[in-house]
C-alpha cells in the first residue's frame, strides 16, 4: 500500500504528536506514505474569507502534484480533506471554476485534470489496511479504556466521499472497538469543534470546546480524527471549563497515537509527551507504561 | 475486510457556485431557493452567537438586503462545518453563500478587527512560504495589540514546552510561485 | 386509387391563432406562398380555424371546390387533429386526406426571427406530403364489457363497486390477504374524525356481497396481454392453505396456533400467528398460513394444530397456487402507495430511539384494535409530551422533492388524539408550512390551535437524548430553529411522531412495467395529462388512479377512483374502440419470412406463419400496431409500410424541407 502524503501545516508544529504517531502507526503497518513534494497549505479555514479562487486552487495544486506523482493522496487532517475534496469537487462539477482554477496553478507549472484520488487516514486504516490487519498487530489491547471517539465535523468530506455516512459514521468507533477500547457513544461525535475561533473569537470557541468536553462525561479520554480538533480540545480546556463554571481534565489524543499504544509503540514515537493534557492516567488504565517505558515493542515496521 | 457503514447517505451534490469576477460580488444566486425552513440554523453550531441566523442571512440576501448581512458579522462566525449544506432540502450551498459573505465583511473596515487580521495574517504567510507560518503568523496577528497575547500565554508556553513551535520559517521550493498565484487571483478577482 | 396526377385538389388553412401565430410569422405571406405551391387549389387565412366558422371554410372548400386533400397549418396535431378529421368527415372527405402542419409550437413559439421563412418550408412540406395521402378506414373492435381492477384499498373498492353497480363484472385483486389496503390501518380520519374502520368496513362487505365482483385476495397479476377492449390478465393466486369454500371465520385456528410472528398490520409493533388474518373486520374473513413461519412447513409436518382444531377441516396443507387468466375491456391500477423509511435519516434516531415512531405506527397505537388496545403508550409510559414532526422527507431535493400533501392534516388530528387521550399532554407541532387547503381543512386547523397544540415553525434539525439541563434529562428532545423568533430552541418531549415522505411501492418500476406504464419523476404512475386527463394513461384502456398515481388524502383518491370508475364504463357502455389506422402492413411479396419485425415489435404485432407457403411470411396484428414505424426500418428487403406514413410521403416531406431532391 503506497500513497502519497498529505501532513498539513499543523503536522510540523502545534500538531506535532498527529504527525509523529501517524507515521510510526502506518510504518508499523506496512503503508508506505511519501511525503508529497513541494505541498502547499491547503487554505484551511481562512481562504474562503480572502478568495474564492484560492480556496479552491491552493488545496487543488496539491491534487496536481499527486497527479504527477501518479499516486493516490492521503491526508491524516480533516480540514485539510475537506478543503481537498471540495476542489476535486468543485472543479468537477463547474467548468468555469475549473478553467480559473487551472489558470492560477499554471503560475506554478502544474495543471489539474481531475483524476487524482483523495483518501483520508481512516478510510485507508480501515477499508485499505483492514481491521482484521489491526486486529492482528494489536499487542496491548486497551481492555476496558472508555474512549470518546470524536470524528468532527468536517461532514462536508464524507458529502463527497462516501465512504461512510456524514451524520451517524462508525468506521471509528469500529477502529477503537478493534483495539480493545469500550467505545462511548458519544451524542457530539460530529459536532464542529469551532475551528480556529478558539483562536480569533475565543469565546464562542471555548464554549463549543466546552459542550464537547462536557459530553464526554466520565471517559477515559477523546481520541480525535483532525490533528486541529485535537489542538483545540487539548489547549482550551482551562478555558471551556470557564464557560461553564467546571474544571476539565481530559486527555485528548490523536486517532493515530491511541493506535499506536494499542499497539506496543514507545511514548515517544508516538509524541504522547507532548500532548497538552498529559495522558499518564492512561497509562495507568492500561498497564502500557511499563512495556512501553522498557522498549519491549518495535516500532519499525511490520514482522 | 473493510469496514461498511450501516447507511450511506444519497449523494448529494449541492449546486457550485459559479465564481464572478469579483470577490466581494455575491457568488450565485441559490438563497432564491430557500424557504426558511430553518434546518441550516437548527444544524449551526454558532447560530447562537450571530446577530441573524444563517437562515435570516438568506432572507436578507433574498430580499437584496447585502449590506445587513455582512454587516451583521454572521459570515465571520461559520465554521465552515457544512452541516448546513449537506442537510438543506433545497440544496442552498449555505455554507459558500456564508463564506462570500465573510469575504464581504473582511475587505470592509468595519468587521471585527481581530478576526479580520487572524485571517489576513495567515494568508499572509501562505503568500510568503507557501505554508502556514506560526511564529510570523503570531507576531503579524498581535503586532498591533501585543497586549493581547496574554490570552495565548498559557497555550504558547505549552506548546513551547513541549517542543510544538518551530521558530523556522517553512521551506518549499515553489514559494515564489505561490505568490504568482496569490496576485493572479487578486487580479482576477479584481481585489487590490 | 384512381386520382390522376392533375386531379389532386389540396386546400391550405392557416391559422392565426390569435396573436400565437400571427404573431410572429406573417400569415398573409404564408397564404400567399401557399397558394403558389402545386396542387394547391386553395389557400387561406382565419383567425381561429378551429372555430365554427373556421371549420365552416373547410367545409365549404371541400364541397365548393371538390378538394381531396386539406392542409391545415396549425397548433400541434395533438391538439386538434381530431378536429379537424370530423370537419373533413363531415364535408365527404375522408379524415385521412388530412396533415396538419405545426407551424405553432414548432415555429410561431419558438422562434423570434426567421418564423415566417420556416413556416413556409414547414407548408411546402405539408403540402408535398399530402398530396400523397390516401384515404384509409379505421375499424373497430368490440370491447370486452368487464373491468380488472388491480389494487383493493379504498381506491380499488371504490372504482370496483361503482363499476359493478353499473351492471358490470368487476375482477378485484389484492395482494393481502384481505382488501382495505392502509385506511385499516387509519384510526380516525380527518377533518370529521370519523373512525376509518367505519366507513370503510361496509364498503368491504359490499364489495364481498356484490354479485358483479369477483374478489381474488392474497392474488397478484403476473402478466398482461393485449389491447385495449380485449386485454388478457394472467393472476396468480397464492395458496392460503385454507379452503375458502369451507372456512366459516370462527378462528379458533388462530387462537390455537402456536407460532408468532411480526404483524405487518400493526407495522411490527404488534404480533400475528403463523396462520392468521391481518386484522378482526378482515375481508374475506379466511386466514393465510405463512408458510415462513409455520412449524408445519418449517419442520416438515410438525404441530399441525389448526388441522386438528378446524371444525371444517378447511385447513390444506397441500394447495398450491393457481394461475387464472381474465378477459377485461379495462383496466384500473389501484396499487396504493408505501411509507418512506425514515431511518435513512439518521439524525432523527428513527433507528436509534423506540419512542420516535412513523405516523402509521402512531395511528397503530391509537386504534383499538392495535397493540396497545388503543393506548398511546410507549416503553410502557404514557407520553406527557409529544412532538409531531412535518416534511420527513418531503419537500427535501435529498429524497423528495414534492410535498407528501395529507401529513400537515394528519398532524392535526394526531394532535388533536393525544389531547384526547392523554390527559394535559403538550402537543408541539414542528413544521415549515401548513397545508390545509381542503374543505374543513383550515377550521380543523383552527380547531387544533383552539384545543392549545403549540405550533413551532422550524425544521427539526436533530432529535437527540442528550441532554443540556436538568429538565432535558430522560426526555428526546427536539432541536430546531424557532424561525419565527430567531432563535434556536430545544424542546424536550417523551415522544416524536415523524411525518414520513408518501412514497411510490418499492415494486412501482415492476407494475409499471407489466402494465406498460411510465412512472413520473417523483417514483409514481403517471397520468396521460396533468390536468385534463389525471386517471388515463399513455396506454388506452388503462387507468391509474389513487396514491398510485401520487399522494392524495382519502376524499381525492375517492374521486379518482370514481372516475376510473366512469373512464372503464365509457369504454365499455361505447361498446366498441376504433383502431387507429395508421398501422403497419406487410408486401407478402417482398416478405423473406427473416423474423426481425416480430423480435423488434415491443407490441407483439407482427407474426410469421407459413400457411402451406414455401417460406414463412409477416402479418401485422392491426389491433395491437401502435403505427410507431419500428418494424418498416427493421425489414431488411422494405416489404413493410405503415399506412399514412409511406416512404413515399416522407420522402416528399422531406424533400420539400431540404430542397434537394430525394
């Protein structure tokens, strides 16, 4: 299984931990991933305010590489996967758009026709990989961690893919089950996290942040589908807390690092210390720590 | 074996908005479509926090009442979820006709300053690296109120200590090109 | 025909139409041309030729002037063509010698600039063509005086019984084992409130008392040949294992029987035994075992209890299906409507959720001869509040586009049962428009709001039991807009009653085609004419009529069936049904017996016999021909024709458009 990759700008800074423990899980698992040369920020949330041309072919000029590098493209980042598929689809269906689209990728020598094929992380672990493959390379099963699994809300990426439904998906829930975990079910699991307002109007952002968090009750801990909810769910929680008049303390991880301690990966392959909740109280839960801590598993590669 | 979802929900394809020239016209005419069931707003995460409601929003523009929208900020508050989208039942792209109001409210003076620079300065660095440039997004975000970064003290410290900011500027090779595409669009679009 | 070339006498009519034509092509100019062309011996103008004066002109020309062939330049054939065949009738010309040129929805309509050039080559084609017509007779064939009619909910015995009270025989199929179709399953009907098993229990026995109707229950139709007058229905009658003849409808088979398995009649709500009859007023009042639930057929002749029980011995293990085939003139499609699922609209947790439930679910509830003998009880609790959901999956381009037309005022009279029933229950009605624009409708409506049901205008975006606040706790609650005031609004209620989309039968695509009917966009059967013709259908002698046709409340599917009702009896009381004329016909001559019009002809017309010849060779079955051309290009050596459309009249058609000749 060979793709090339798509990490975002978060995946080198305030996501660090979703790139590190992508990238471990998926050597872990045989998938190759090359990183996709010359890849350019996909817009995230801020094209759309500035122009409508960009929003469309920042993310389209990455389907264009892919399509030189005749490779299929993944992305571990929802909003990044959303920008992308609605290029591809945009384009699609709007010959005008299309041609304008083309005419700005031309000032970076590329053109897009279309054909690249856009994955996202969790359509290839499990559609592509398999559970049955995870369920294999499972040597820590996390029996008994009540994890929250929070998909996002980057519905309009599923609109277009299809690969599972946009209001009631479980290709995740089915992931964590697969690794051990009694999966929540959680009522927000497609609720929008507020993006980047917890940066630009922060209290409409913490207060979302703080109806997630709420709802997950007494979990053991969220596990996330987008490196940027994750950022969010982690870094406000003081704040969400404030909103509501309670303190919050939950460990927030990456979808990709739950997978790696699941699977006997070291902490630090999978960035565990830096996410900003710390998450040692799982470790308690579930008797990782001392396998991991020893170095017991490998983490290069398949057997 | 993959996993297979219990339902897949139809395809959907709402109508693409034909782009005009211009960024700040009003991309398309699909509000005419709309019958205020109420659905996009039901579905909205920060409906609670705008001053009209993404379905008041398609009134007014339905009423050629632009001016009010933007102005009233709604645009500045979407997520960009696209719930509302995907579930409309007369195939109102909501969530774009919201984004070309959010256009609308940031070339103008008036929409809420910080919101404006957040977005302006990290398109700004996209011009510049081709990626998202945090600590240049920082300083252009705060430069005009450093006061303000109290609110991100805790936050940036952790992400210090923990080795999440790169004070390095992101190398691509086509960052010139990207800029070339920065000031097509511009012209295209007919912004300065 | 012993016309010499000179003796063709073609009279040209152009109509203004009004300003429709004239409008935009000269219509003096046209005359004028007209009046040059060859053959023509006249030509002229009128405001409306299809008024009396109008046809008058025809009809003077043609005694006057001794013309053979009339040419009139029009609105569209379908409009008028038959028009104008009686004015020619009537003025000693064969209607055959007629052609009507379009020179209105093809040419005034259409086109701004350059309308009068075309119409004057539309003319000069018209005219080329008919100089070739031929007079032709049309015959008739006798109409078979008996109706099927497919389909026995309210629809089907309403068109049935009134057929039969005309004196004639009336074939009924059902596909339940007993007619009502879904009004049985109706508790009270709006606006009157009248109870549904009441007025629709007496129209079921009479249809059972009736001497002119034959009823075939547990029955479908499997096959249809033929036309109209004398069309051949193949049904199949599934075995009941009962003998009708025999059963009394004491029902101690039932009380004795075993085996349970999921009411359809209660929509799963309820339980039914393997042998059983859908409900108590059932008609006829004779059970059906479910062989797919019935130990005997399960385990090879285990239990066998209602055997043992049966008084009668009606009980019989060993019937096996019948196929009956019926001779009708008509044929009326009755075959209801289904309930769209709404779990494909997950965020109402129609699937997730027992006490959100669809509308005839609720109606189950209510009746007493439900599964909770008529209390609205749910998970064992009566709900204090309820909330009514409009427009799940109407008016939605994701799956509906149209409006399921009966919901708001189902809506009104649930609201108006739960006060009823449940003392101080709160009503809240979510919807985006109220659709009441029957009679008694908006009083109904006044009505409800007087009885304190709360209206909420705002499409429910969500129904969820999460809850947000104390009062939230152990409730659905309802999650929507309140357009009205802008604001969002959660409401929580014990119970939700969805409005489900009225959809076209999942088998609608298969009824459609064995009785080779075309369905709307929507899913339906559709109608020959939106407006004036809302039970014919594209196929004579065929009727849609009811919620097969598309969503209608029980006064309109009445009317429809009624008039089915009256469409099959013109048919059959007239007696007999011209052919049109216009059919295909075989130069045995040319004829190589090759067989490919017969494998071509969707109509089953043509059919190769040898009739002691050396080869076999093609006849045309007249009655069954649509004229519709397929075989004549089909025929590799040209030895078929159709009549009123030869080769040689398009190729002058077509040689006067073009001006190149042919």
């Amino acid at each position: 299984m060979k793709y090339a990759y798509y990490p975002g700008c978060s995946a080198s800074g305030t996501s660090k931990e979703a790139e590190e423990s992508l990238q471990a899980t998926m050597r872990y698992l045989g998938v190759e991933l090359t990183e996709l040369e010359d890849w350019n920020c996909c817009g995230a949330a801020m094209a759309t305010g500035v122009s409508y041309l960009l929003s469309v072919a920042l993310p389209a000029r990455n389907l264009a590489l892919a399509e030189r590098a005749e490779s299929d493209l993944v992305t571990g980042c929802s909003r990044c996967y959303l920008n992308l598929i609605r290029a591809v689809h945009y384009t699609q269906h709007n010959a005008s758009v299309r041609e304008k689209v083309n005419t700005l990728l031309a000032e970076t020598g590329v053109q897009y026709s279309g054909k690249a094929r856009l994955r996202h992380l969790l359509d290839v672990i499990v559609n592509d990989v398999g559970l049955d493959v995870v369920a294999e390379r499972v040597t820590r099963p996390l029996d008994g961690l009540r994890i929250v699994p929070y998909y996002g809300c980057c519905q309009g990426m599923w609109t277009y893919a299809q690969f599972d439904s946009v209001e009631d998906p479980h290709c995740f829930d089915q992931l964590l089950a697969t690794l051990g975990a009694q999966v929540v079910d959680y009522p927000l699991k497609t609720a929008c996290c507020g993006g980047t307002l917890s940066m630009s109007k922060r209290s409409v952002g913490a207060k979302l942040i703080g109806d997630l968090l709420a709802a997950a009750g007494d979990a053991d801990c969220i596990v996330t589908a987008c490196p940027l909810c994750m950022f969010n769910l982690n870094s406000f929680q003081k704040e969400a807390g404030g909103t509501r008049g309670t303190h919050f303390n939950i460990p927030v991880l990456f979808l990709t690092q739950i997978m790696g301690l699941a699977f006997g990966l070291p902490e630090k392959a999978l960035g565990l210390q830096r996410n900003a909740v710390p998450v040692d109280s799982l470790y308690r839960k579930i008797a990782v720590g001392a396998a991991v801590s020893s170095g017991e598993a490998s983490a290069s590669g398949p057997r | 074996m993959g996993a297979q979802p219990n339902t897949l929900e139809r395809a959907w394809t709402p109508r693409t908005l034909e782009h005009t020239p211009s960024s700040t016209d009003l991309v398309g005419n699909d509000f005419s479509l709309c019958y205020q069931c109420g659905l996009c707003t039901g579905s909205c995460r920060t409906a609670y926090a705008m001053k009209y409601t993404p379905r008041q929003v398609m009134n007014l523009l339905q009423l050629g009442r632009t001016d009010e929208a933007v102005a009233s900020g709604s645009g500045l508050l979407c997520t960009a979820c696209y719930s509302c989208t995907f579930r409309c039942p007369r195939g109102v792209a909501v969530t774009d006709l919201m984004a070309a109001i959010q256009r609308l409210s940031l070339a103008q003076r008036h929409a809420d300053p910080h919101i404006r620079r957040f977005y302006q300065a990290f398109m700004r660095t996209v011009e510049r690296h081709g990626r998202f440039h945090e600590v240049e997004f920082l300083v252009r975000y705060y430069a005009p109120n450093p006061l303000r970064l109290r609110e991100q003290v805790s936050v940036g410290l952790t992400l210090l200590r923990k080795g999440k900011i790169t004070l390095k500027p992101p190398k691509m090779q086509s960052q010139k090109a990207i800029a070339a595409m920065f000031r097509k669009a511009a012209q295209i679009e007919g912004r300065p | 025909m012993a016309e010499g070339k000179n003796d063709v006498k073609i009279g040209v009519y152009v109509c203004h139409c009004g300003s429709n034509i004239a409008g935009t092509v000269d219509v003096e100019e046209l005359t004028a041309f007209a009046q040059e062309l060859g053959s023509v011996a006249v030509a002229r103008n009128y405001k409306f030729m299809c008024s009396e004066p109008g046809q008058a002109l025809i009809k003077q020309d043609i005694e006057e002037l001794g013309l053979n062939r009339v040419v009139v330049a029009a609105c569209s054939p379908r409009m008028h063509e038959p028009t104008f065949r009686r004015v020619c009738e009537q003025g000693g010309l064969n209607p055959y010698q007629l052609h009507i040129c379009n020179i209105r929805e093809q040419c005034s309509w259409v086109h701004k600039d350059g309308a009068t050039e075309k119409a004057k080559a539309l003319v000069s084609a018209a005219v080329s063509r008919a100089y070739y017509l031929e007079p032709l007779e049309s015959r008739e064939v006798p109409v078979a005086p008996a109706v099927l009619v497919v389909g026995g909910g309210i629809a089907g015995i309403q068109a049935a019984l009134k057929v039969a009270d005309a004196g004639r025989k009336v074939y009924l199929v059902e596909r339940e084992p007993s007619i009502g179709g879904h009004m049985t399953q109706i508790d009270k009907t709006f606006p009157t409130l009248d109870c549904s098993a009441c007025i629709l229990t007496p129209r079921m026995a009479a249809v059972k008392a009736h001497p002119n109707i034959e009823l075939m229950t547990y029955s479908e139709v499997v096959g249809v040949q033929g036309y109209v007058g004398n069309f051949r229905a193949t049904i199949r009658r599934k075995p009941r294992y009962v003998d009708e003849s025999l059963c009394t409808g004491c029902g101690i088979c039932q009380e004795k029987c075993p085996w349970k398995a999921e009411s359809e009649f209660d929509c799963g709500l309820g339980q039914r035994k393997a042998i059983y009859t859908p409900f108590p007023q059932a008609v006829p009042n004779v059970p059906v075992i479910d062989p797919e639930h019935c130990v005997y057929f399960l385990r090879d002749g285990k239990c066998g209890a209602c055997l043992k029980f049966c008084e009668r011995g009606a009980i019989d293990f060993n019937q096996t299906e019948k196929m009956v085939d019926v001779e009708v003139g008509a044929i009326i499609v009755a075959t209801g409507y289904d309930l769209m699922d709404p779990s494909e609209i997950g965020r109402l947790g129609y699937s997730r959720f027992p006490n959100v439930i669809t509308s005839l679910e609720f109606e189950r509830l209510c009746n007493a001869t439900g599964p909770t003998g008529g209390h609205i009880v749910v998970n064992g609790q009566e709900p204090k509040s309820v909330a009514i959901i409009h427009c799940v999956g109407s008016r939605d381009r994701k799956y509906h586009e149209y409006c399921s037309r009966v919901c708001c005022m189902y809506a009104l009279k649930f609201a108006h049962l739960i006060k009823e029933k449940i003392e101080g229950a709160s009503v809240y009605q979510f919807y985006i428009d109220m659709r009441c624009y029957g009679k008694g409708f908006e009083e109904f409506y006044q009505r409800e709001a007087g009885e304190g049901v709360t209206f909420i205008r705002g499409k429910p975006s969500q129904v969820t039991d999460f809850a947000m606040s104390e009062e939230e706790q152990g409730k659905l609650v309802v999650v929507c807009e309140n357009t009205l005031v802008g604001r969002t609004l959660r409401v929580p209620v014990d119970m939700v009653i969805l409005c489900p989309a009225m959809e076209a039968r999942a088998d609608a695509r298969d009824v459609a085609r064995l009785f080779n009917l075309t369905q709307s966009a929507d899913g339906f059967l559709q109608e020959r004419h939106a407006k004036l013709e809302p039970v014919a259908t594209a196929n004579d002698g065929m009727f849609v009529v009811g919620c097969a046709q598309g969503p209608k409340d029980i006064p309109d599917t009445v009317a429809q069936a009624l008039a089915g009702a009256a469409e099959t009896l013109a048919l059959i009381d007239r007696g007999s049904v011209e052919l049109q004329a216009a059919t295909a016909t075989v130069d045995e001559t040319l004829c190589q017996g090759c067989g490919r019009c017969e494998e071509i002809c969707v109509f089953h017309a043509p059919t190769l016999s040898s009739d002691g010849r050396l080869i076999p060779v093609s006849s045309i079955n007249e009655a069954l021909c649509k004229g519709c051309g397929v075989c004549a290009v089909a025929c590799p050596t040209g030895a078929i024709s159709i009549r009123h459309f030869t080769r040689q009249q398009i190729l002058a058609e077509l040689e006067a458009l073009s001006g190149v000749p042919v």
